[in-house]
C-alpha cells in the first residue's frame, strides 16, 4: 500500500469530526496508516484525519519506544472509544500534523479503549503509561482536537522543536 503525505495545520479535515465506519472493515486505509506511520521517524501512531481520509480509523504502535511500558503491539481500531480512564498526568507530546511544535498535555494515565480491529473482530485494549497516552493522542484527532487544543497555556506549554527528524 502507498505512504500517504501526513496532512499538517491549517487543514481543514484535521479539525472535523470523523465519520464513523459502522462495522465495515477498511483493510487499503489501514495498510496505508501503517505503511505510513512505518516511515515516519519517531512516530508511534496515526489518525484516518492526517492522512486526509474523515473516518475514524487509528493505528498505534509503541513496541520498543524507551517510554512504553505497556506494548500491545501494533494495534489497529476502527471506531475506537475510551471507555473507561483512570488518573491523570501531563507529559510532552509532539504530533506528524504540528511538526514543529511539542505541547505539554494532560492525558489519563490508564485508559480502556474498544473498537473493532482490521479484521472486523471486536478488541479491547486495556494499557497505561506512554501506549495510553498514544491511543488518547489519536482518538482525539478522530473528534478534531490536535495537542493545541489540550494544552492548559499556548504561552507555557507549547515549545518549538529543537530537532525533527
């Protein structure tokens, strides 16, 4: 499948809501978010939205990043939804579709988060740390809300990139 070009602000389609899949597969956008998460240094997740497509499909993967404590591999959600967080901490985020900037964000500590796979089978997935943090990252790009839109001060929390590679 082609790497797509990763979509950056001000693009409209990065601020909408997405469409919800109503349990249909989308094996071509799947492969495509993955192929193009693969490519992309120091990314470990991607949204339908940032690749120009407004449905709600993600793709996370934090196996072997120095900060994931929990790694439930690559993991693949359509339609997904937090159904239930715990606790809460503020940690730096940087994202494909503000690539240069980094913002202090909020997030849940712990997250449990449904949706369906690529293979149209329903999957829970229950994690903490830095995979929770990457999963709560992308479900907001499904509700339009980049880590601009999390941040407590534009003035604080948001810095520039010192390197992006």
């Amino acid at each position: 499948m082609p790497v797509r070009e990763v979509l950056r602000l001000p693009e409209r389609v990065l601020k909408l809501r997405s469409d919800e899949l109503a349990g249909c597969t989308a094996d071509e956008l799947v492969a495509d978010l993955i192929d193009t998460m693969r490519v992309s240094p120091a990314c470990v997740g991607l949204a339908a939205p940032q690749i120009g497509v407004n449905q709600r499909v993600i793709v996370v993967d934090v196996t072997g990043h120095p900060k994931a404590r929990t790694q439930h591999g690559l993991v693949c959600l359509i339609d997904p939804v937090v159904v239930d967080s715990s606790g809460g901490s503020v940690g730096r985020e940087g994202c494909m579709s503000v690539p240069d900037l980094t913002a202090r964000v909020a997030r849940s500590k712990r997250v449990v988060v449904q949706g369906i796979d690529q293979h149209g089978a329903e999957r829970v997935v229950v994690t903490d740390a830095f995979e929770a943090r990457a999963l709560q990252h992308e479900i907001d790009h499904l509700d339009g809300l980049l880590i601009l839109d999390r941040v407590a001060s534009l003035s604080t929390d948001v810095f520039r990139r010192k390197t992006y590679r």
